[in-house]
C-alpha cells in the first residue's frame, strides 16, 4: 500500500502550496448577479412527472412535524445538542 502525502504520510493537502483564498471583488459581483439571477428548470415535467404530482396528497402529519423540527432546530443552543 502506498501512502500519499510527504515524508512519513503526511497528509495530501500538503504536498500542494497554498492557494489564495481571498474572495476578489470579481467574486463578489458574481455572486451577487448569481443571487439576483432568476432561475428557472432546465426541463418541464413529463407528463407522467406532472400526473404523479397532481395526484399525491401531502400528509398533514408530515407537515406538522416539519414544523415542529424546524422550531427545535431553531430553538438550539450550542453545538451538537440532541434535544
């Protein structure tokens, strides 16, 4: 088995020098026409797509604990805490 790095194994990224990490100002605009940009499907649905959306119902129950998740999420406090 062949390990990857430098000497000793170290580890991968090392054996690439750093890479500039500064966000330009030509990030920053392009992120921003990005995040104005309308977006749209690449496709419409198939008809069978759009059947099968058409005829399911969303459970009420599902949606109530979606909510519910949301607000516990919401409500934590610290990292990695388990209500």
């Amino acid at each position: 088995m062949t390990r990857r790095g430098g000497p000793g194994g170290g580890s991968p990224s090392l054996e690439h020098p750093r890479r500039n990490t500064e966000v330009t100002d030509d990030t920053r605009r392009a992120e921003a026409e990005e995040a104005t940009a309308s977006h749209q499907p690449d496709r419409l649905p198939t008809p069978e797509e759009q059947d099968s959306a058409d005829a399911h119902q969303a459970d009420p129950e599902v949606a109530r604990h979606a909510r519910d998740m949301n607000r516990v999420g919401a409500e934590a406090r610290g990292e990695g805490r388990v209500p």
